[in-house]
C-alpha cells in the first residue's frame, strides 16, 4: 500500500491533483483512480511509469506539459508502525550491523528490542567469502547473539540451490571463490575443486599446450576470489562450454565490494563478468538482488512475503531484492547509500522508507533530529 501512497503523493504534490495547462482543453484531473486499480501498480515504479506516459501521451496530444517525477521514498516517522506491520526483518550486514569490523551504534539495543516484540530476524549479505558458521563467529565477536539459523551468506545460498535442484552427488563444483563457498559445499555433501588452491597455479604456454579439465564438474560457481587468475578463468570456461549441462552460478554480480574503508574496491561481478565474456553465458545468481534467497527464507520459515521487510544500505542490491519480491523496504543510510544519492534524478530505485540507521528504530526524535540536522 506504501507504494500507492508514494506514487499518488509525488503527482499530487506537484499538480495538485490537476494537470494544469494554458489550452481549455487540457485541464484534467490526475486520474488518482487509475493508479488504484491499474495492475501496474504491483510495481510502484512500473505504476508511475506507465501513469506518467499515460498522462505524457495525453498531455501531448493537447501540447501540454509534461511530468518528469516519480515515486520517491518518504523518511521513516513511524517506526512502531512499520515493526507492527512486518514478522520478520531482513537486514542486510555490511553498513547495516557493522562497517568493517566496528559495530554501527546502537544494533545490540534494537536487534533485544525487535527480538522482544517476537519479531524474526534474519542476516543476510552477498559477501561468499564466509560460511554460515565463520559469520557466526564474527557476530560473536562483535558481542552480538545471532544462531548460525539466522545468517544467510550468498555462499550458503550457492550449495542450498544445488540441493533445491537435487544437483547429483557424484558430480562435481569448479569453485572460483574463497572458503565459504567451500565450506557450504562440504555441509552440504557436495565435491568440489578449485577454489584457493588454484589461486597460485599458472599456465604454460608452449606450442600445443592443452589444459585438461574434470568432465564431471557440473557446475561452476563463482564468487568473490582475491585468488582469481587466468588459469581459474580457463579452467571453469572449459567446465561451462565443455560439459553437456554444466551449470553456472554467480554468488553476487556486486560491482564494488569494501575490502578497506579507504576506497572501493572490484567486487565480485568483476569475476563473474570474466566468464560471461569467454562463455557469452549469463549466470544462475543466488545472492541479492535475485529472489531465490528471499523465496527459500519465505519457503523456510512459512514466512508471508508480505510480512517480510527488507533492511540494507545499498539501492542497487538490498533494495531492489526486497522490491523484487514485493516486500517493504528501508534503506538506512549508515553505509554506501547518501541522501543526494538516494534524492539523485539518475536513481530510480526508491525503498518504502529510508532513515540514519537501524537504532532509528528505537528514538524515532533521534532519526528526526539527524534528517534535519542533514538537511533533507
Ligand atoms: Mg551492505
């Protein structure tokens, strides 16, 4: 319903409801119905669009003006509103929980308070360096009391799609990636080769050389690699070209990842891209913003999709994975995300809601005190 509200309230707010123009005959109403009950408006951007050339095309054919706004996210006012209305939160963990390895103010008091109420929360991030159980440590270390149960890293997500589709145990994952990925696989009873152990291993080239390569690897799952090199590349190319079926699956497609907070750096769609390029293959992508990990949690915990909110810091990801299966969003802004960024003509990924950060949840005066003090 947020999304009706914040479409009828941008046109609204700039014509009033009423499309104004010089010509008599182009004097019409905003067609507030419309966005009601038009099926466009599952997607509130998607409404908007589809209402703005409706009115554009009429406006046009007048010579009137034309709109140029869209739904925009509306600061969070009502924290109690948006907590009673969802059962479980998904946050994102990077720039939501913690930045680095320093906690963001105030989590351990809302994730107690959430956790009173009886809400489900759920951690998930794209980062597939780390298994469930390594993620778990680092919630422990941050003092933070979080179950493995409750952490869904992309390289979890890798091993749980091959068991939804029962992928064969006798067949084999190439893994370009780091030890989560290979961790989950071995959870989760799978073989696989490759990983950090290819990471030092180069190719000779000399006239006739071939590399050889295992035709049962049946899939290829690629992810984050500080590790990566060109024998990787040619290695896994030969698993997706070569083997009849051979899958390939990407953790994340992340342009920039923060490996240091002084600058961004090449993420895991840098790898991904390679093997798109020399296999003119897309991927199979597990990690946000792809649904499969929200539908398996709903799936998991016989969770209502509409009762889920998704929480994270990144526009591009978090947002539109919660967007993607029509879940509320809320965007804090205690990671990459900046207000400008989020205010810019050029994005056109609006969550629900955006507020400072997720203690906001616990002194909305404090959230309202930072957006004044930032200038919305
Ligand atoms: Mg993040």
């Amino acid at each position: 319903m947020f999304s009706l509200r914040s479409s009828t309230t941008t046109i609204a707010q700039v014509t009033g409801g009423v499309c104004h123009s010089r010509h008599r005959s182009c004097f019409h109403s905003v067609p507030i119905n419309y966005r009601l009950s038009h099926p466009a408006t599952r997607n509130p951007l998607l409404a908007f669009v589809k209402c703005s050339r409706k009115l554009r095309s009429n406006c046009n054919r007048f010579g009137m003006a034309t709109f140029t706004t869209r739904a925009s996210a509306q600061p969070l006012q009502n924290a109690d509103e948006l907590i009673d209305s969802v059962e479980t939160f998904i946050f994102d963990c990077d720039g939501v929980i913690w930045k680095g390895d320093s906690l963001i103010e105030g989590v351990p008091d809302t994730l107690d308070m959430l956790r009173s109420k009886g809400k489900r929360l759920v951690f998930v991030t794209n980062n597939s360096t780390k298994s469930r159980k390594q993620y778990g440590k680092k919630f422990e270390t941050l003092g933070l009391n979080v179950s493995e149960e409750e952490i869904f890293a992309s390289s979890f997500a890798a091993a749980a799609y091959l068991k939804s589709i029962n992928f064969p145990k006798e067949k084999k994952v190439y893994v370009v990636g780091e030890e989560g990925i290979q961790k989950e696989l071995e959870l989760a009873g799978y073989q696989y080769l490759g990983g950090p152990e290819d990471g030092g291993k180069k190719i000779e080239l000399k006239p006739g050389f071939l590399m050889e390569h295992d035709e049962d690897v049946g899939a290829v799952v690629v992810g984050f690699d500080r590790y990566f090199n060109y024998y990787k590349v040619q290695y896994g190319t030969l698993c997706i070209r070569e083997n009849p079926g051979c899958l390939f699956i990407a953790t994340n497609r992340d342009a920039v990842t923060h490996l240091t907070d002084a600058q961004e750096w090449a993420g895991g769609g840098s790898m991904v891209g390679a093997f798109v390029g020399s296999t003119q293959r897309e991927p199979l992508v597990v990690g946000k913003p792809s649904t499969f990990m929200m539908d398996y949690l709903a799936n998991e915990f016989g969770i209502s999709k509409s009762q889920i909110c998704m929480v994270g810091d990144r526009l591009d990801t978090d947002i539109l994975f919660g967007q993607n299966g029509g879940r509320k969003t809320l965007l804090v802004l205690s990671g990459v995300t900046s207000l400008s960024m989020l205010q810019s003509p050029n994005n056109s990924i609006q969550p629900d809601f955006y507020t400072s950060k997720i203690s906001d949840f616990l002194s909305l005066k404090a959230a309202a005190v930072w957006l004044h003090s930032n200038e919305i």
